[in-house]
C-alpha cells in the first residue's frame, strides 16, 4: 500500500473525528479544519470546501520551498480530507456522545489520523503544511507542539464565534489531538528501532 493510499486512511480517520465527535457535542475543532466548522456554524458553509481554500495559498508557498512533488501529493491528501469532511456529515445526526467523549473521540481521531498521514512524510494541508514549512528553519520542533501553538489563534476566533467555555473544551481536545499525533507519528519509528534490536 503506497504512502497516498495510507495518507486517505488517514483522512477519512480524520473527517470521522470531526463528524462523530466534535460536531455532535459542538466543538469547532482546531486548525483549518476548525475554521471550516466554524463557517459551517455561522455560514452554513461546506467545511470541506473552506479548508480547500484556505490551502491554497500555502500551497503556492509550498511549491517554491519544498518541491513540485511534495505539492502535487499534498493537493492530493488535502482533497480527500476535503471530501471526507463532506462525505461523512451524516454522521453527526447519527451519534450524540456526551461532552466528555466527544472531546476524546474527535481529539484522538484527528490526532491519528494526522500522525498517519505525517508518518507517511506528507501532509494534508492546513496547520499540517505551515507545520512542515516552519520544520524547514527549526527541525527539532515537534508538529503536535507547532499544532497546540498555532491552533491559539483559532481557538480565540471560536471563542469570540461561541464562548468561551467552547473554546476550552476544544482546547482540551485539541491537546488529545497533539500527543496522539506525536505518538502515532513516533510509531513507525520505534518499530523500526525494535526490529534493530
């Protein structure tokens, strides 16, 4: 299974956190992908299309700093997560989980899902690409630390949408999220150090 094809697992990982857990208990979620929720909320807008956008200028950014390539299978992972943002909304009127396993279902899943697809070395956009473009100056930065600290800005954003009590909850989730990533990402990593030994 090539790393594309593992990157769409992860995606469709990804839009299942969002629409199983942050959208049913009301949280927007952290990154480009909170910022479409939030549009969904106020605008009724497609959140898989706002983040699409959103991607757009980074993406030229990307081309001249990192490579045509690296470009092309980016727009790729973005679209899918685009398309699974949309895809699965029907989700949110099948499940109502409580407040507490919302915030832990959508900040594990988002936080796997991302991992799986940095894992594969790609991206699917949003905070993921700023992520690897600052990673470009500062390699020892982890992207779950580079998440929590960019994702401040949409959390004051979302709380002055909502409230601020959202915008908490959604902090918390949003912690999940960055160890989960970190962790999922290390995986690959700690086997292959296992299979040394």
């Amino acid at each position: 299974m090539n790393n594309i094809m593992i990157s769409f697992i992860g995606c469709f990982i990804m839009g299942l956190g969002v629409n199983a857990g942050y959208v049913p208990v009301h949280l927007f979620s952290t990154g480009f992908p909170g910022i479409g929720i939030l549009t969904l909320y106020t605008l009724n807008w497609s959140p898989g299309i706002v983040v699409f956008a959103l991607n757009i200028p980074l993406l030229f950014l990307a081309w001249k700093r990192i490579g045509r390539s690296f470009v092309i299978q980016t727009v790729i992972v973005a679209g899918a997560l685009s398309v699974f943002l949309d895809l699965l909304h029907p989700i949110r009127n099948w499940v109502h989980p409580p407040l507490w396993l919302g915030i832990f279902i959508g900040g594990a899943l988002l936080g796997f899902g991302s991992g799986i697809v940095f894992s594969r070395g790609l991206t699917s956009g949003g905070v993921g690409l700023v992520g690897r473009l600052i990673q470009l100056h500062f390699p020892k930065l982890k992207m779950g630390t580079i998440h929590i600290a960019f994702d401040f800005f949409v959390l004051i954003l979302g709380a002055l949408v909502m409230d601020i009590t959202t915008a908490f909850y959604t902090f918390l989730a949003s912690i999940i999220m960055g160890r989960t990533m970190d962790f999922t990402k290390s995986v690959p990593h700690l086997i292959a150090r296992f299979r040394r030994t």
